[in-house]
C-alpha cells in the first residue's frame, strides 16, 4: 500500500480532535505458546514478530496493572496487518479454566480483514491441515467471511471484500450506513430524539 493511499483514508469518524489510527495490539490468552505459534505461523502464515516474557514483578504483587497473575508469562507478538500485532499470553497449565466467548466483557471473536486470493489460500491451509471452518458466508453487505477457531478455542473471522479486489479493503465505508438506515434500528434503543441526533450527526441523510 502507498503513503498516498494511507493519507487518503480517513481517520475514524469521530470528534476532529481524536485520532484513532485502529488497533495496536490485541492480547489474547493460551496455556500453550507453542502450538499457538504453530497455528498462527504454521498454519495461517503469518509472521511472528516478537517474542518475549513479562518482566518480572508484574505478575504477583502490587506491580500488577492487569497483566495475567503469574510471573514472568510469555508473551509473543505477530503481525496482523494494518500495522496492528495479534499479542498472546502463556498462563501456566491448569491455573485457568476455558474462558466463555459469550460471557460479558470476553471476546466473542475478532476478523482480520484479508483480499479474497489470501481467503482462498487460507481456506486451502486449513484444508491441508484438517482444520474445519464455516463460510464463506456474505455477513455484511459486500463483506464475505469464514469463520474457524484456532487450537485455543478463539472464535476468528476472516473477512474479505471483492469488491476491492486483492488490494486492502476499505472497510468502514462498506458498511457505513446513511441516518435513515441507523435510526430504523436506533429507534429500537430508545425515542430520545436529541440522543438519537447527536449519535448519528456523522452520518449522511
Ligand atoms: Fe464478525
């Protein structure tokens, strides 16, 4: 991608002041480093970047922000693109239980956008490696997906857009909607109309 096309995308539609440039890292948990980088690397391809432990008296003690609460866990960082890392802890065999995708403040999944020739490539990976995967499925309009779950029990999405073709796929626009489309399901929320102005003011008519 060219720094012309990077000046050219807009920043996050949001107040003029903020600027959210997508995601920096996302951490993840596994109780086995190993075969998440054989999935990560091994079977998706991607690039493993950084691999470290967490410096000690971050773990157990008043040290700890919210890190895992175990000493000096690994913790490596892979490339998942838009100059965004997919990050994992390594807690300690059987100090966690499975976490639940559906319990409130866990991750349900996450999609990594990818062009459809990388779809297909990964779809042939998973394949060669036994792994199922549901999809493609169109799960927003233009916007095409598999679904798999990685050796952790990780819900991921694999989202394309053919209509960008095998460059990287604007993804907000595709799904932007205009306000009269918002409100049909905002009005569900509640009748506020001040409230339901001042949520969409960014939208077009
Ligand atoms: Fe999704």
């Amino acid at each position: 991608m060219t720094d012309a096309l990077v000046t050219e995308r807009p920043n996050a539609r949001t107040d003029a002041k903020m600027s959210f440039y997508g995601v920096h890292h996302l951490a993840l948990n596994t109780d086995d480093m190993k075969m998440t980088v054989d999935f990560y690397v091994g079977v998706l391809g991607m690039q493993l970047v950084h691999a470290m432990k967490v410096p000690p008296g971050l773990g157990v003690g008043p040290g700890n922000r919210g890190n895992p609460p175990f000493e000096e866990v690994r913790h490596y960082f892979f490339d998942m693109g838009r100059d965004g890392l997919l990050a994992f802890f390594e807690m300690p065999k059987g100090a966690k239980e499975k976490g639940d995708r559906n319990a409130l403040g866990a991750m349900q999944h996450v999609s990594l956008a990818v062009s459809p020739e990388t779809q297909a490539s990964i779809r042939a990976r998973l394949d060669a490696h036994k792994v199922p995967y549901d999809g493609p499925l169109e799960v927003l309009p233009g916007v095409f997906s598999i679904y798999v779950f990685d050796p952790n029990d990780i819900r991921l999405e694999f989202s394309c857009q053919p209509k960008n073709g095998e460059g990287e796929p604007s993804i907000v626009p595709q799904v932007t909607q205009t306000k009269a489309e918002a409100l049909h399901e905002l009005r569900s929320l509640t009748r506020d109309e001040t409230w339901l102005a001042g949520v969409t003011a960014g939208l077009k008519e």
